[in-house]
C-alpha cells in the first residue's frame, strides 16, 4: 500500500481564522504540546507520548487537544504502533468532526487501517477523502490507495475506473505506468459483461480500446461470430487511427470472407442491443445450441450464422435487412421479434425467396402477408385450448369467471379462453379488467362475485359453534363457479389470487405463459397453490429432450433458458433439418416448412399449420408445495 506518513507533517490549517486572543492556559497547552513535539523530534517518542497523554488529561476541554491526538498518532505510528495510533486518529474524528486537523486524522486513520490489513474499514475513508481532497497530489495519493484496495478486493472494475481517474492528474511517465496495470487487468482478470462496461463507459479513449481488443480476443477463442464482429466493428469505429485497427479489420474481413464460404446460411434479424437486447440474446442462444447439436452430429455439414443486431430500431432493422440478404443470400432468416417488425420484412422475404421464421410475435396468419413468413411462437389460441381441454376433461371443471388486463393482450386471451370453454360445453359466469398500474383488484372482483350470485352462487350460514341468543347469523360466500381465468404477468397473478382468497373463498386458478416465471412465487406462493398454466416451454420437465437442451444451454451460457430460447431453437432445427433433407433454396425450404407434419419438437410432436405458425402440445404446469412442477396427466 501507498503510504500516506508525507502528508501528516505540521498541524496548522492552511487558512487560519481569526481568532480571539488565547488565554494563559492555552498558551500553555499549546507550549507543552509544542514541547512534545520537539521531544518526537529528537527521537523520545515514549517520553513524548507519555507528555501528551498528562495534557489530554489535565485539560480534556482545550481547544488544543485535536492536536494532541494527531500528534500522538503521529509518533505511534512512526513507532509502528499502528492501532493506537488509529485508535487517536479515530477520536479526534469522532469528537472533533469540524476540527481543521480533520484531513490529517483520516489520512492517519487511513494509513493506520490498511498497513494493518483492514482495507474494508479503510475503504469509506478513502471514499471520503477522495470526494473532499482538492489538493491534486494527496488525491493522487488516496486513489492509488484506493485502486490497491478494490485490487485486493477483486472489484476489478472500480479498481480500472479509479486507476483512469488518477492517470488525468499525474505525469507523462507515470501515466505509461498506470495504463500498463490497468491494461494487464482487463487482459488477465476482468470477464465479458465488465468489459463491455468499461469499453461503454470510456468510448473513444483509454482503456476501451483494451477492452475491446480483449473482447475480441474472448469471442475469437469461443467462437461467437457476432459477438466478435459487434465488437470488431466497434472498435474500427472508435478507435481508426488506433495501431492496432489494420489488424482488426483484417480479421473482420476475414470472418465475411469465411462465413460467406460456407454453402448455406441463416441469418438471425434480432435486437441484440438496446431494450429489447435481453430478448435477442435469448433467440440467438437457442439458435446457437441448435447448429451446435447439428454440427456436432454432422461435422460436415457446412452452414454458417450471420447475426444482424437491428437494436429495436425500424431504420437500423431496414439497414441489417438490405445488407444480410445482400451480402450473404441466406437460406433462411430467424426473426424478428415483434409483429410490426415481421409485417416490415415480409415484402423482402417474398421478393428474396428467403424463409423468416419469427419465434416470439404473436401475428398468428403470417401466410396472409407472404408465403415465406412462418411462426413458432406461443399460439395464444393454442396455448387456451390445451389448457381449458384440461380444466374441462379431468379436472371436471364447467363454470368459469375471467379477470383479464386491459389491453390487448387481455382481450385476445379472454376471446380466446371463453370460445374454447363454450366449445366444450362450459360456461363463462363472468368476465372483468383491471388496469396496467392497478394494485388493488377488490372492486372487480367484487363485480364478479355480485354477477356469480345472481346465477349460482351462495350466501350459506357458517358452520358455528351454538351462538348466544340475539347474534347476528355468520353467512359466507360459496362461489357457484369452478374456477378463474387469470392471463397476465406473474406478480399481477399473484396480488390477484390473494385477493380473490379473500373476496370469494377458495376456486381453482388457470393462467398462461406470463406465470411461468419464479416471479409468481415472491409475493404469496400460498396464494397461488395448486394453480394451472400452460406454456410451450417448461425447464424443469422431465422429458429427455428438454433436459438435455437445458443441460446444454446451461453449460454454454452459464444461464437458464427461456421459453423465446426454445422456440428459436425449434425454428433453427426446422430449418437444418430441412437442408439436410435437400432444401437448398430458401423457395425448396418453404415447400419443406408446409409439410411438416408431427416433425420432433422440444415437448412433443409439432406441425406446421396452413396459416404459417407452428402447432404444439402445450405443458401444463402446476404450483405444488410453493414450487413449479409439470403437471403429469393421461392427454
């Protein structure tokens, strides 16, 4: 650690106040403080301590005793007595926080902590005396303290981001030093998602060049493609006059040269930045286990993965289009995500004759806007059917009621459950909404308890020991339905299957996809026990398809998958599965995507229906003992 003893002569403030004329006694005081001083000096430093000790004891109320306290821990220190001398530093803070001496006394304190190992009690000082220090070279001083203690504490980004700070304020030679131990960390022991951090934070100077050229570096040994040319191509653009850009670029072409070698391609159209990036990623991490099964299986199967990042943006998703089908004439193209984006592309995939499969939009009929649009997503109607099949089959249920969100996502589900209950003979006792920001469900609820009693529900008088003569008789709600039909959000599920315990007693809870999440859970997993959703994609299923993609995937990104990865990975085996069978242009492709017909899918069989989206068994899953379990049943 840096020493700070340099910073800790003299004890007068540098801009002294005016100040009343001081007393005898002060003087005094002041005198013998002095005279310990002199006795430090000539090297008594025990007598000298023994000396400040009796004035700090004898005067406890003078205005000179911040003084003793430095002094003494200035001499204990020197004695390398390092936690009394902190133990005095502390005092003078403690007691004396708008004492001039104050500086001083933490820069000791500071000294004191680290020299005996205690960086984490020394680590808010420092924080401290960062934020107030204005003279340049004691700040330089407690950030090369600073950077050594998130060192030793392997916080290696605020260890990059101070040792940055310091290099503006020191010379030509010592910041070559400072960039050399900023670089050897970012090459040695900083990870993906810390880069990235410190390549955006310092775009266009030092040290982001490093960290991309270690991304590179990363993404090179790994073999992801896009990632390296993402960071390739960021590089080039903050960074062209840097030494190492020729190399760069080199490498970039490279990569176009060898991915347009390959005999077939896919492209992959999603937003892997921006708000949406979490998304993307998803998609494009089940594509990569998809080709990594099939390559591993056919090793000489030459097809390449062209990623496009369109950043959520309709002008940039215009832009990655035009130069993917350009530049690399793809077979097939998996994405985009939203529907707006998929009615976008559907002119170039017709003009082009190049399949796009989209594994998330909910545009069900996208044969409607070109023959060469496909979808793999959740159908929402489907999802319904197989749900409400169960709730009407083996669980015997008749009578529901609907509380739905107020958008249009709610609408089509609530469309969609009370058509497939009607069409196996239930019926919908009642059908409500909520709003997006709402918390408190009590009034529609209420609504539809009022509407069940005006059909089948009941007021029964409460099964009670024998009441005192003149009580009022209990009654209790039975509610005359089976069960509620609940679409939206995991926690919105949660706060409404609480209240609904509360306003019309115990029915059964049937959802969507929102709820597959451990979201469900957080808020009160009792009020969600025993409830019913479906989803095209559930983790924890036992089938051996399922657990060896989870397996897999986990391995690879170190992650969980997702439902959006799983549908991308089942669009990515459509595709591979029909090069493999002969489909050697994107029009040879879309013949082969008509004909699927109970082709192996993730949960079970799929087939492609006439109206382009992709038909599956849904898994109903269950929540049992506060947990989420596939429900095992006899469909």
């Amino acid at each position: 650690m840096v020493a700070t003893g340099l910073l800790l002569t003299g004890g007068a403030p540098l801009e002294a106040q005016p100040q009343p004329a001081p007393s005898k006694a002060e003087e005094e005081v002041k005198a013998q403080i002095d005279g310990a001083r002199g006795l430090a000096e000539e090297g008594r430093a025990d007598v000298a301590v023994e000396a400040l000790q009796k004035v700090i004891a004898a005067s406890p109320q003078s205005e000179h005793i911040p003084e003793a306290y430095l002094l003494i821990g200035k001499v204990m220190s020197g004695q390398k007595n390092y936690e009394e001398a902190g133990a005095y530093y502390r005092r003078l803070l403690e007691e004396y926080p708008a004492s001039d001496l104050r500086p001083q006394a933490r820069l000791g304190l500071i000294s004191a902590l680290l020299t005996t190992g205690q960086l984490n009690a020394a680590l808010p000082l420092l924080l401290e005396a960062k934020g107030e220090t204005t003279d340049p070279a004691v700040k330089q001083i407690v950030l090369r303290q600073l950077e050594e203690v998130y060192l030793a504490n392997q916080d290696y980004v605020r260890m990059v981001e101070t040792a940055v700070e310091a290099r503006a304020l020191v010379s030509e030679e010592e910041r070559r030093l400072i960039e050399q131990r900023v670089a050897e960390i970012l090459k040695a022991r900083v990870g993906e998602q810390d880069l990235r951090h410190v390549s955006d934070k310092y775009r266009r100077t030092f040290p982001s060049d490093i960290a991309l050229l270690r991304l590179i570096e990363l993404y090179g040994s790994a073999g992801d493609d896009y990632k390296l040319a993402r960071a390739a191509r960021d590089f080039l653009t903050q960074f062209p006059l840097h030494e190492q850009a020729a190399s760069v670029d080199a490498l970039l072409a490279a990569q176009r040269k060898k991915l347009k070698s390959t005999v077939y391609r896919i492209g992959a159209l999603l937003p892997l930045s921006g708000a949406l990036s979490p998304y993307g990623t998803d998609v494009l991490n089940g594509m990569r286990i998809a080709f990594d099964q099939t390559t591993e299986a056919i090793p000489q199967l030459a097809v390449g993965l062209v990623a496009k990042d369109t950043e959520g943006d309709a002008k940039v998703l215009a832009s990655e289009l035009n130069d993917l089908l350009r530049e690399y004439q793809p077979i097939a193209v998996i994405g985009p995500l939203l529907s707006r984006e998929v009615k976008a592309v559907a002119a170039a995939a017709d003009a082009n004759e190049v399949v796009f499969i989209t594994p998330t939009a909910t545009l069900i009929d996208v044969q409607r806007l070109s023959q060469y649009l496909f979808n793999t997503a959740v159908n929402s109607r489907a999802l319904v059917r197989d749900l409400a099949a169960y709730a009407t089959g083996p669980l015997g249920w008749k009578r529901f009621c609907i509380l739905a969100p107020r958008d249009q996502y709610g609408a089509e589900m609530t469309q969609a459950f009370a058509d497939e209950i009607r069409r196996l003979g239930g019926e919908i006792i009642a059908a409500d909404t909520y709003g997006p920001d709402d918390n408190d469900f009590g009034l529609p609820i209420k609504r539809i308890k009022e509407a069940d009693l005006k059909r089948y529900g009941k007021m029964e008088s409460a099964p009670a020991p024998v009441q005192k003569k003149g009580a009022k008789e209990t009654k209790i709600y039975v509610p005359g339905f089976d069960a509620i039909f609940l679409p939206g959000e995991a926690q919105k599920v949660d706060l409404i299957a609480g209240q609904i315990r509360f306003y019309a007693a115990k029915v059964g809870l049937l959802g969507t996809n929102g709820m597959n999440t451990p979201d469900l859970l957080h808020v009160d997993a009792r009020a969600v026990e025993e409830a019913i959703f479906a989803d095209s994609f559930f983790m924890d299923s036992p089938d051996p398809g399922v657990r060896n993609f989870v397996e897999q995937y986990r391995k690879r990104f170190q992650q969980q998958p997702t439902a959006f990865a799983a549908q991308a990975y089942e669009a990515t085996r459509l595709v591979l599965d029909g090069i493999l069978k002969g489909a050697t242009t994107g029009r040879a492709l879309r013949e082969t995507f008509k004909n699927v017909k109970n082709a192996p899918g993730l949960i079970g069989p799929v087939t492609m229906n006439p109206a382009g989206y992709l038909e599956r068994r849904y898994a109903l899953i269950q929540v049992k003992n506060g947990r989420l379990v596939p429900l095992m049943d006899m469909r």
